[in-house]
C-alpha cells in the first residue's frame, strides 16, 4: 500500500477560522480557533495562543503551505511571528462561508445597536433610543459592519451615519439617586455604583443616601429598575443634566 507523502513546510489543521491579509503583492494568511477572532478584536480575549492555532504564517492554510522568511521580511520587515500574527489578526479578513459570515454580521450588529443605545440619547427626549429605532435607521442608512473593525469601532462609524438620519448625540446622564439606608443597604448602593461611569458626590441625609452619579444612558433604566425594586417603589432618581462626551472620550 503506497503512503502519502506531506512534505515538511505543509501543515494540516482542521476546524480552523482563517484571516487573511494581502500585504506586498502575496496573500498571506494565519489558522485561528473559530468564534476567537473577534472575541480578540473586542479586547474580550488578551490571550493570543487562545486564538491562533498555531504561530506559523501560511500562504494556504488549507493546503499546509506555511510562508517563507524571506517573503515575510520583505513584507513585514523585522518583525517576529507572533507580532506579524497580531497584525494579519488585526488587519486581515476573516474568511467564512457565506451562512457562518451572516450570523457573524448579524452578532455584531446586534452588539452595535445595542453600544448605541448605552451611549447616545435624543436631544429632543433626553432618553436613550430603543433598540428597534436604532437597528431600522442604520438600515435606511445602508450602515454595513465591517468585519476588520471591532465592535467600538463599529460603533462610532455608526453613530456618525446616524446623525444624518435623526437627532442623536452622545451623552453622559447626570443622575442622582436618593434612598434610605434601611431600604438598600451597603448591597444596593454597591450595585448601583457598579453601574456608574463616576461617582461625583455622596452625602448622607439623616438616613437617607443621596449618589450623584454620571451613567452612560443606557444604564439609566437599569438603575431605575434596580432601586425600585429593591426599595419597593420608594428610592428616587432625579435626572439633573445630560453631559456631552466629546470625540475624543474614551465611551467603551
């Protein structure tokens, strides 16, 4: 029985999500586990041997065919595989079927519009815009997502499409928030700060707390929730301004 002959630069690898990027006239390539990639573009996975198969640049993964050195320092210079990973990972184009790249862009839209609304309001309403709102606009603007972005990114080519379509601004509510001590407890102020950008004053009253808070948004029904349920309709939130977040704010 004759044997199959794999020659030594071929790498077989199975289940395996591809990113590819064409930099110096060859098309060069890398072998990641599937659902990571993007996971490691949204910052949600720092480890990058949790995403790459293996560090080796290919020319063809599905056919083994790793790179030569020569034609990844003159196309990367002198950089380090791993560096040159990160960079096809960072740059590249995520390679799937057309079934798996719609359930991907649907994933990701559905991230979008929801960032959205945590981080903008009408400047009209002062209030967040529903999902809904948000989703059918971005349509009537033909936003696509862009699958080299990562969801922040995303985000903010979003936002900007959306001005065109209907009033929108990005903002950080100023709330206060008023409850007894005996109604919520240290559980209950603890969990509300979790939900703040910034804690902007804290003063007791007799016994009641008083949080002056900065929260993006979308936050503003989950707090509101939260304290009416754990105080049983008696704490109070107060809505005092609504403070614009410039360009260059760091929002994610």
């Amino acid at each position: 029985m004759s044997k199959i002959f794999t020659p030594t630069n071929q790498i077989r690898l199975t289940n395996v999500a591809i990113v590819r990027l064409k930099k110096a006239g060859k098309r060069f390539e890398i072998a990641c586990y599937k659902n990571k990639v993007l996971s490691w573009r949204n910052n949600s996975e720092k480890d990058i041997d949790e995403v790459l198969q293996t560090h080796t640049i290919f020319t063809n993964v599905s056919k083994g065919q790793a790179a030569k050195k020569d034609e990844l320092q003159k196309a990367f210079g002198p950089k380090d595989d791993t560096e040159i990973c990160k960079e096809i990972l960072s740059k590249g184009e995520l390679q799937v079927s057309e079934k798996e790249r719609q359930s991907v862009l649907d994933s990701q839209l559905n991230s979008i519009v929801n960032s959205v609304a945590a981080l903008c309001v009408n400047p009209e309403t002062r209030r967040p815009y529903p999902a809904t709102i948000i989703e059918k606009s971005l349509k009537d603007a033909h936003f696509s997502v862009k699958m080299n972005k990562n969801t922040k990114q995303n985000t903010l080519e979003a936002i900007k499409m959306l001005r065109e379509h209907l009033p929108i601004e990005r903002s950080r509510m100023k709330l206060r928030v008023s409850f007894a001590g005996k109604e919520g407890g240290g559980k209950l102020k603890e969990n509300v700060i979790k939900l703040a950008n910034k804690v902007e004053h804290e003063e007791w009253e007799d016994a009641t707390l008083h949080l002056t808070l900065l929260i993006d948004p979308g936050q503003y029904r989950v707090i509101d929730e939260l304290v009416r349920n754990e105080t049983k309709g008696k704490g109070l939130l107060e809505l005092l301004e609504l403070k614009e977040v410039v360009e260059s704010d760091e929002l994610f």
